[in-house]
C-alpha cells in the first residue's frame, strides 16, 4: 500500500463494505484489503475479521467524523 495511503478501519468485509459505502457516499475514495480472500485463494485461513480500509491521508479530516460515528453504530 502506497504511503499516501492510512488504515482506518479493520473488521469483516460486511462491516467494511458498509463502511465504504457512507465514505462514498461523502465523495471519499477508499481501498480494501481482503486479507480473508487472500488467504482463501492461498490455500490458508485467516480471522474473518481481517479485511481493512484504507484510505488517502489528505481525506483523513473529513472522514473521521463519518468513521467515528459508524463506530458507535455498529458498538451499540
């Protein structure tokens, strides 16, 4: 991953999907890494919640109110 880039959020890919979503939603670009795909394909296994979400350092301010309060949504 390119060094403009930051992991944000780390959990199965449902969540991060939603996740993902709502940054689009908000004109924020972001990139998942399946590292439960990966390792399927592999021939390994994985925790299922290994999927991450990363996102470009510079939409960092404006996505961490959305990132925050998806966090209480789904921790309620």
């Amino acid at each position: 991953m390119s060094e403009d880039y930051t992991k944000v959020f780390t959990d199965n890919s449902i969540l991060v999907n939603g996740l993902q979503s709502l940054l689009k939603e908000a004109g924020i670009d972001s990139v998942v890494s399946d590292g439960v795909e990966s390792g399927r394909l592999a021939g390994f296994g994985v925790p299922s919640n290994s999927v991450e979400l990363f996102i470009l350092k510079t939409d960092l301010k404006e996505a961490e109110p959305i990132i925050d309060s998806f966090k209480i949504k789904i921790n309620s």
